[in-house]
C-alpha cells in the first residue's frame, strides 16, 4: 500500500470512481469524475493522464477495486486514495 502525501497528490491525475449521485455532493478539487462501472470505455481518457493515478470513492473499497482493474490492464503507479475527505485533510 501506498502512503499518500500532499506532494504525492498535488503531482498526480485524480479520478473520482463513485456513482454520479455521490459525485453531485462535491468531488476532490482537480479530479474527474469517471464511474467505476465506466473504467472499460473510458480507458483512452485514462491512458492521456499523467502519472501518477490516485483514484478515490466514499470508503476506499470501489477505488480499491478500480486500481486492481487498472493494474490488471498494465497501468502502473496507481493509488487508492480512499475518500474526499482523506485527500482533502492531506491537502491541508
């Protein structure tokens, strides 16, 4: 597991992975917003990122899945960076 800085997150492409519903109440500033069940079609938008990738949800468990996924299709430094409100108490 990766240990998330603020170094780390200010240098990295930031994908929200939760429902648009979630995403209605705030995202991360600075991430996109790209549905976990809509990684498969959106891989040539995630391939034009920079690196490195943090991707976040509500608790960590669907960002946690969308690493796995991504790691399996040859992306490499990836990070789960759990929910919102980790990625902003970091940014602090």
């Amino acid at each position: 597991m990766s240990i998330l800085t603020k170094e780390l997150i200010q240098a990295a492409s930031i994908i929200d992975v939760r429902t648009q519903e979630e995403v209605d109440e705030g995202m991360f500033a600075g991430s996109i917003h790209i549905c976990l069940d809509d990684l498969a079609s959106e891989m040539e938008q995630i391939e034009n990122l920079k690196t490195p990738i943090i991707l976040y949800c509500r608790s960590g468990n669907r960002s946690g899945h969308a690493v796995k996924y991504l790691e399996d299709q040859g992306f490499s430094d990836l990070h789960n960076g759990i929910n919102k409100e980790t990625l902003d108490k970091l940014c602090i």
